[in-house]
C-alpha cells in the first residue's frame, strides 16, 4: 500500500492536529477553556484549538 502524501506533510497536519503549547503557567482564555489535569499535567482544552496548553 503506498501512500500519495509525503512523510513531511503527513508529520505537519498530525503536528496540527495535536499541537499543544507548552507553557510555565497555563490560564482560560475563553470561556469555553477548561482547565483540567490528566496524568499529573495540568491542561487547558478548549473548542478552538488555539487555545490548548500544557503546564511545563
């Protein structure tokens, strides 16, 4: 089975799709922001993806 996009495309749209900024302190930006902590980090998950971080 070979696949038509390349390695470098595939590695940025599944770069987009869980991309997380990593920050020393993280906060709600919207209203819709949850903060939340899973496996000892703490989160920020929101609707608009802009807006997810992680604590560290």
């Amino acid at each position: 089975m070979t696949s038509t996009v390349s390695g470098a495309t595939r590695t940025r749209v599944q770069q987009e799709s869980t991309t997380v900024k990593v920050q020393p302190s993280v906060k709600k930006i919207c209203d819709k922001c949850q903060v939340i902590r899973r496996h000892g980090r703490v989160l920020v998950i929101c609707d608009n993806a802009r807006h997810k971080q992680r604590q560290g």
